[in-house]
C-alpha cells in the first residue's frame, strides 16, 4: 500500500504509525546533542516542519516513550544509531500562536492561559500534581512556583521545546508597537517569563529547543534571556528541515508522477532556500512540495494556485512591513557605514513606504539584492534600516542566499 501524503501533519507518532511518507532527519537529533550548546534557537518560515520535527524531539527523549522506542525508530537514524540521553527527560512543550493581542489585558490573560494549559499537560502526561498557581497575576510567577515544585519531586531534567516564540510578537509589531515594548522590552511579563526560563536552565530545565520564524523578539529578551545559541544559518544545519531536490525527485517518483518537465516546473516556481550562503544545497518548503504533489495526483495537472492557500496568509506579512517602516522609521545605509552621505540623507527624508516600496520593487525586477550583513536581532527602540527590511524578508521567506 503506497504511503498517505503527511500534508499539515505535525505529530511525529501519527506519522510513523500510520504509514506517512517521512523523510528521515533523525540524524540531527545526534548533531544536536553534540552540541557543546544545550540551549538552542532554531529559526525557519512557516510552514517548514517545525512543529514536527520538535515532536520528534518529544518522542525521542521523552521518558513515557521509552517502551515505544524501538516500534517508531528501529527504520530511522537515530534508531541505529542512538544517543545516551534518549528517553532521558520530562518533556515541557509550550506553543504560543494563537495568543490574543487586542489589547494588554487580553494579551496577558491569553498568554497565563496558554502556559497554564501547557503546564496542565505536562502534570496530565506524567501523573504527577507540580503546583500551578492559577490565581498569580504574572506568568513568569505561574512558571516559578511549577519549576520551583519540581526541583522536589521530579527525578529527571526537563527538556523544553518551545514552538512559535514569535508568533504573537510578530502581530504587535504591526500594529501596536507600544504595546509590544510594554510586553517583550525591559520590565514587560514576557521577559520576565523568559527570565524565570533561564533560572530554571540553572537547575531543572537541562535542554531547551526553541523555534520560530524570525529573531524579531530576540533582542528585546537578551539581557535577561541570554543563554541561547541560534544555529538558524549555520552550514550543517542548512537541511536539518526541509527537502532536497533528490528527496523532491524521490517523492515524485514514488507517486508516479515523475517527469523532467515536472521537476523543472517545480523549480522555477519554489526553487529552494539555502539559508547560508555556503550551504551546499538548496531545500524545498515540505507544505510547497505535499500541496503540489496532492492537486496533481487529483488533476493531473500542476495546480493553477502555484501557492498553497494556507501559506498565502502568510504573505500578508510583507504588507506589514510598510507598516513597520512606518512605526519604527526607516534609515538608508546602503554602504553599511556610520555617516549618511549627503544623498542617503536626502532618501531618508522620503516616506518609509516609498523607500520600502522602491526596494520591494528593485527586488521584483532584478529578483536579487545586496545585503552587506544578516540582521540577526531587531531592537524595536531603534530605527529600522533597509538592511532590517531585507533580512526580514528572509527570515519569512520570501528570499533566500544566492550561491556565489
């Protein structure tokens, strides 16, 4: 029986079990642990295999999962070859979409829920009854007291995996930016959350995996958050999530539908990232790749929507941009130096949407542009600068590394 298409499928067991198509990338859960950093930043568009490859993480080292390891790795990497810590830890997994952001009652009373519901789980998963103070106020206080009981009683670390860190932040940005300093920026609840994070990696909290689309909050965070590593551009990580080519070339011939002119099809339409300029290969958005596969198994034909509606939402993202150029006001350094030349000066007095608007159409004409350095943390209390801009434009992925 050919295998069912894993389109939006994010729970790793389902996949396995059930009889996915998966493409291993078990092997990097051993990269990962290798790692003299246990902290990680992991940082992909949407849409990417995010929240399936954290529930691998989940499963592998879950300490519930540990009969149940040969039965869903015994075919996979990792299974043949695995790693000392695996079914080793108590598993802390927070997913923060879906936070309401209308205003800042809701949006704290929305993130407390979202924590309390996951810190409900981990005592449900694990027949245990760890303190959750429903009644504080302050989430970081939520999460203190929780850490704090399970420094008694729990007998092994806890490995957080935390999903969509962004998600929320990204919907402030475009449009309340007060509001998202008040939160994520100096004494806000969100940084005071992330504080009691990096004080429990002191004592119960062994590892932390953490993913996202952009490193839009990063900054805002820093000071009290600083024990992470992103490993979002390094080279050997370039294809821990996504598809090569050959794997692209593999699918489609496991389904019948393989044809040069295919193949070519595919390329010019969703032609690959390559998220360091040194990354041997490009790879393919997984959603992209299921969703073109699904509307030609059903017509025959390439679909008509080249973009997955699903992925289309996401798009609005670049209209936020010019509202974001707005909100934070935009300075021209293409030279990447600390003096405007007296014409720079002159185009930093244009509107930021036209400035934007002049770069978002330099890039569809030429479909390239320079960028002398990869912005990697956005201080919303500067200015933002065209560099800002384009390197957001990657982070969503919208543009990716062009080999030299």
């Amino acid at each position: 029986m050919r295998k069912k298409i894993p389109y939006g499928e994010q729970n790793f067991e389902r996949v396995i079990m059930q009889n996915y198509y998966y493409i291993d990338r078990t092997k990097y859960i051993e990269k990962l642990e290798s790692l003299n950093e246990k902290n990680i930043v992991f940082l992909r568009p949407r849409k990417f295999g995010k929240t399936l490859f954290l529930d691998t993480l989940s499963k592998y080292y879950d300490i519930n999962y540990a009969e149940k390891f040969e039965e869903l790795f015994k075919n996979l990497y990792i299974g043949k070859n695995p790693t000392p810590l695996k079914n080793s830890y108590y598993i802390l997994k927070m997913n923060f979409s879906g936070i309401q952001t209308e205003n800042k009652e809701v949006l704290i009373n929305s993130f407390k829920n979202n924590i309390i519901v996951s810190l409900e789980n981990f005592n449900n998963r694990y027949k245990v009854k760890l303190k959750i103070e429903k009644e504080y106020t302050e989430p970081a206080d939520i999460l203190r007291a929780f850490l704090n009981n399970a420094i008694d009683i729990l007998d092994k670390p806890i490995y957080l995996l935390i999903d969509e860190y962004d998600h929320f932040a990204n919907e402030l940005l475009s449009f309340n930016l007060d509001l998202f300093k008040d939160s994520v920026t100096k004494h806000g609840f969100v940084r005071k959350f992330y504080e009691e994070i990096k004080k429990g990696t002191e004592t119960i909290i062994e590892r932390l995996f953490m993913t996202g689309v952009s490193p839009i909050m990063l900054d805002s965070l820093t000071s009290g958050f600083n024990i992470t590593m992103s490993i979002t551009t390094k080279p050997e990580f370039n294809e821990m999530l996504g598809f090569k080519e050959e794997e692209v070339k593999e699918l489609l011939e496991y389904y019948d539908i393989y044809s040069e002119k295919l193949l070519k099809e595919m390329q010019e339409n969703y032609n690959g990232y390559r998220f360091n300029i040194k990354a041997k290969n490009r790879v393919y958005n997984p959603d992209m790749v299921f969703y073109f596969i699904i509307e030609y198994l059903r017509e025959k034909l390439p679909p008509e929507k080249i973009i997955d509606d699903n992925i289309m939402s996401d798009y609005k993202k670049v209209q936020n941009l010019f509202s974001l150029g707005e909100l934070l006001g935009v300075k021209i350094d293409k030279n990447n130096k600390k003096e405007l030349t007296e014409k720079e000066k002159q185009e930093a007095k244009e509107s930021p949407k036209k400035i934007i608007g002049k770069l978002l159409n330099e890039i569809l004409l030429t479909e390239r542009t320079t960028l002398p350095e990869l912005t990697t943390m956005f201080n919303p209390g500067k200015r933002i600068e065209i560099k800002d801009i384009k390197s957001l434009l990657f982070y969503l992925g919208f543009m990716t590394f062009e080999k030299k």
